[in-house]
C-alpha cells in the first residue's frame, strides 16, 4: 500500500468524461473568436501585419520586419504559420482568417497535450491512490483517465485564457510548446517515441516563439528531475540517466539554434517597488489563473509528503511545479505579465487535477456554488444587454453602450441568435446534471467551472460579436480616415504610428504607406498624436496644413492626426 499517498479513490469515482461531449465541448471552446471577426488590437493585428509582409514578400523570413520596424517579440515560427497559410489558403478565404486556422491547430494540440499530460503524470506509482484491502480501488488506467479529464476541464477554466488563446500571436505558440514539452516529459518513462518527438518540437518550437530562456530554463530543471527521478521502478538508473543526458543536450542544442538566430534578448524588467504594481501582479495572478491556482495550492499541501520526502519531489509534483514555477517567475521579471502567466496554465491544471481525489464534499459543493452564481450573472449580464442592444430595453444596458461605444450601430445574426441559446440551454443542463445524482466521477467538481468558462466565451463571441469588433478592432477608425480621403490616395506618409497601427492602415485601408522624409511626396501624412512633438524635425511644416484629428470611437487615447500636402509644395 501506498502509505504516503492522500487519494482515497473507488473504482466507481474514475468513471470517464464521455469522449463524444468532451470532443464537443473543445470545439465549442476553440472554434468561437476563430472564426468570424477581424484582427483585434493591439498585438493580434500586430503579429498579423508582419504575417501579412512575409506571405506577400514585402520582409526576410529570418528577420520580419513592418514598416522597418522589428516585431516586439524575437519570434520566427508564429509568423511563418500565418504567412504560410495565407500563402496556401484559397481565394475565397480572408487573409486574416487564414492566418487564424494554424493557430486554431495549436490550441487544439495545447488541449490535447495538457491531456495526456496529466495522464502520464497521474500514471506515476506515487500518483496512485491508496489500495484496498479488499480490493475495489481505481485501476491506474482509468484513474489517469479520469485525472486527465479533470486537468483539461481545469485549464479550459482558467479566466486568463480565453482571450489570449484565441489571438494570432506568439503567445499561443509558447503556450501549445510548452504542453507539449510537458507531455512528452510526462509520458517518457511509458513510450519512447511519441515523447521524444513532443519533446523536440516542444523545446525547439517555444524557442522559436520567442522564448529560448524559458525552453533553456525549462529543459535544464526537466533534465535534473529525470536524473534524480527512481520513482517509476520500469526504468533502469541507465536509461534514467541516458534521458536526462539527451534533455540537456537538446537544451543546448536549442539554445545554440537561438543563438544562431538571434532569439536570444534581454527582456528582464524587475517590477517596481511600489504597492501599485505588486497590487496589480497580485489581481493578475488571482484572476488569470483561476480555479487552477486554489486548486493547485490544495495539491501541494495534501501531497506534501511526496514534496519533502527524499532528495527529489515525485515526478508527477516535481515537472508541473518546475514549468509553473518558471513561467510565474517569468510573470514577475519581464513586461509581458499576462503573457508570461500563460505558459503557467498547462502545469496549473495538472496540479489541480491532484487536488481532485482529495477534496471534500462541502469544499466541491462550495466550488459549485460559487461558480454557478458567478458564471450565471455573467451569462445573464450578457444576454441583457444584447436585448437591450436589440430593443433599447433596459434602456440603461442601452445607454451605457451608446456612451461607450458611440457611432456603433446594431445588428441581428439569427445563426449567432441561435448558438447564444443552444448555449445556454446546454448550461441549464448541465447545471441540472450536476445537482443530480452524477457525484461520483472525481471530475465533477471542475465541470462546472469549464462549462461556465466557456459559455461567457461562446456568448461573448455570438452575441455580442459586432460590439467587440467594433470596439476593438480599428476598422472604424481607419473607415473614418479612408472618407477623409475621399478616394485612394497613391501613398500616405507615416511618423509615429505603433506597429499595430501600422498594420491595421494597410489591411483595413489597403493603404500604400511611406515612412515619411524629405524624398517622400505623398499628399497625405497620418501621425500618431504622442508623436506630434517631435513632427517638426523630421519634417518641413510648412508643407503641411492639419485636416483633421481622427479618434477611435471607443479608445478616448487612441488618436491619429491627418495632415495634408500644401498643393505648392507638391509641385
């Protein structure tokens, strides 16, 4: 008997998801915020620009460039997928659109990874709940399937998710690397070449996304944890020891690659000491990464014997706790907080799933309950105020978008109309199964979270579709530049315009943009306002006259000056 373990689990509690809903659910979850809207700001169409310049030509492959501009993050492969696929896509498929669907892929695999992940980890001896003494426990198989269920029911919950999943930027590239680093380490004392091959493009792929000190960081503490590893009594110390030599040599190999492609970059901001900031890395870590975290927490204090006992942690608490530990040290050291926070989310919810087995039923009941007030409001808030987008009834949801948002004009999607209800609908469903008699599964208690996290998602990117793109996207804004215009112009100058400016001017405008300078004659010049100061020095002002200020209808901050070539100085 396993004396150190604190699962106490029953064969009747390792009853699987049934995998027709699981696989529903994924797609319900992935599929909204793919399809049917346009680039969002600011660092969606950001990464979508320098996308746009590789497949057209317009940059190097090794060094993508915007407007003479580098990408913010020393990335390679996120910015090949899209170009790739705009390249292969058909006609009848947007370019933004085409860029989106290898990103659909890598949240897929970021799913399935953190899957088998977790039932690698939970097929770990030490991971193994109490036997009976007569018999009548959960079997390894099933109870890893069950844990796996669990841990990908808790990173589909995770708040911080959501948005950043569904973005075209190197972020979610890191982030399906790092599951998949994860699950090939996980899954490397039962198979050989499935996690050889996970681990490689895992390593090699979130160095290529702009993180080679995450991978380096990631691959030296996974090669000292199969060192040191005797847990699992199938692998001999010899081949123990082969393995964690071939991850170190991968570490370097890969770091080396980096190097060899100048991804390696400074990036270490040291937060302020001041309560602002550590109040704001304290929200970010409460929000983002809930419920995982309570959970995760939970884990490390039930399993604490296998944490301090011997000179090693268990496997399956050592790997989620190094990947965790690094990606939320990363959180606290560089700019990108949220982005760095991600990369924590697949270790997260493995550790959750161990939290699973141990909870108690007024802790799972409370878990329940707090869920189904919050993601109900939610659902509820939303649904409002689409009706009072609809019909001005309230009309305080009405007045608030109108002063919000204003020039946003309504509409009404019958096929979204229907998604939002048969939604919801499957909510109230599953809310009734899981008040029933449906108690044993350990998973039950993370079901609701998940589905609640996925139904705000699925409304949000239904119902109130055309509200968020209008508001974040800057197509209004450049609308309202393209009929100053009056009609293409040959080229427009820019000064200081942000990459994601940039970017948005030649997809929404089609727009022929020209940094400005003294050879430059473009009759029109758009600036970027925070710029205004330093116009006069690099460019003659008295061939120019200001027409206008352009102000994105939703963003009070975000504005563009529109100046105008004197007709003399043209000539």
């Amino acid at each position: 008997m396993n004396q150190t373990t604190p699962a106490i689990v029953a064969q009747g509690a390792v009853q699987r998801l049934p995998r027709m809903a699981l696989f529903l659910f994924c797609v319900a979850y992935v599929l909204p915020g793919l399809i049917g809207r346009g680039p969002w700001k600011t660092d969606d169409i950001s990464a979508f620009g320098y996308m746009a310049e590789l497949a057209r030509g317009g940059t190097a492959w090794l060094s993508p460039q915007l407007m003479g501009l580098p990408p913010e993050v020393d990335a390679l492969l996120p910015y090949w997928l899209g170009a790739w696929a705009m390249q292969l896509a058909p006609a009848w498929i947007t370019p933004d659109l085409a860029a989106r669907i290898p990103f659909g892929f890598l949240l897929t695999l970021a799913l399935v990874a953190t899957w088998y992940g977790t039932y690698y980890l939970a097929r770990n001896p030490e991971a193994q709940p109490v036997a009976f003494a007569f018999g009548g426990e959960a079997k390894p198989t099933d109870y890893a399937r069950a844990m796996a269920d669990g841990g990908l029911l808790a990173f589909i919950a995770c708040l911080g998710l959501a948005q950043l999943s569904h973005e075209t930027t190197p972020a979610l590239a890191q982030l399906c690397f790092t599951a998949l680093f994860l699950y090939g380490l996980a899954a490397l004392p039962y198979r050989t070449l499935a996690p050889a091959i996970a681990g490689v493009l895992g390593m090699t792929g979130l160095a290529l996304s702009g993180a080679p000190s995450m991978a380096a960081l990631l691959g030296g503490g996974a090669a000292l944890i199969q060192l040191l590893d005797r847990s699992n009594e199938q692998i001999a110390a010899r081949r123990t020891t082969i393995w964690a030599g071939a991850i170190g040599l991968l570490t370097l190999l890969v770091a080396l690659l980096a190097a060899w492609l100048d991804l390696w970059a400074w990036r270490i901001a040291l937060p302020q000491a001041n309560w602002t900031t550590w109040r704001s890395l304290g929200r970010l870590l409460l929000w983002f990464t809930w419920p995982a975290w309570p959970l995760a927490l939970w884990t490390v204090w039930r399993w604490r014997h296998q944490l301090i006992r011997g000179a090693m942690p268990s496997r399956h608490l050592a790997l989620p706790l190094w990947f965790a530990g690094v990606a939320i040290g990363a959180t606290l050291t560089t700019g990108s907080a949220d982005r760095s926070l991600l990369l924590a989310l697949p270790a997260l919810a493995a550790l959750a799933a161990f939290a699973l087995p141990t909870l108690r039923r007024s802790v799972a009941s409370l878990i329940d309950w707090f869920t189904l007030l919050f993601f109900s409001g939610c659902a509820l808030t939303i649904w409002v105020v689409w009706i009072a987008m609809q019909t001005g009834v309230p009309r305080q949801p009405a007045a608030n978008v109108a002063r919000l948002v204003p020039g946003f004009e309504h509409s009404f999607s019958l096929a979204d109309f229907l998604i939002a209800l048969v939604a919801t609908l499957a909510w109230a469903w599953l809310v009734k199964w899981r008040v029933g008699r449906h108690r044993a599964a350990i998973w039950k208690s993370l079901v609701l979270p998940a589905g609640g996290a996925a139904l705000c998602w699925l409304l949000l990117l239904t119902l109130w579709l055309p509200l968020l793109d209008f508001a974040r996207s800057y197509a209004p804004l450049v609308r309202r530049t393209l009929v100053i215009f009056q009609h293409q112009p040959p080229c427009v100058e820019i000064y200081g315009l942000s990459r994601s400016q940039i970017a948005a001017f030649q997809f929404h405008g089609h727009l022929a943009l020209r940094p400005t300078g003294p050879d430059s004659r473009c009759p029109w010049l758009i600036v970027d306002k925070d710029a205004e100061r330093s116009l006069s020095s690099v460019v003659n002002l008295n061939d120019w006259y200001r027409h206008s200020t352009m102000r994105h209808p939703a963003d009070r901050y975000e504005d563009v000056l529109i100046y105008r070539r004197k007709v003399d100085s043209a000539l």
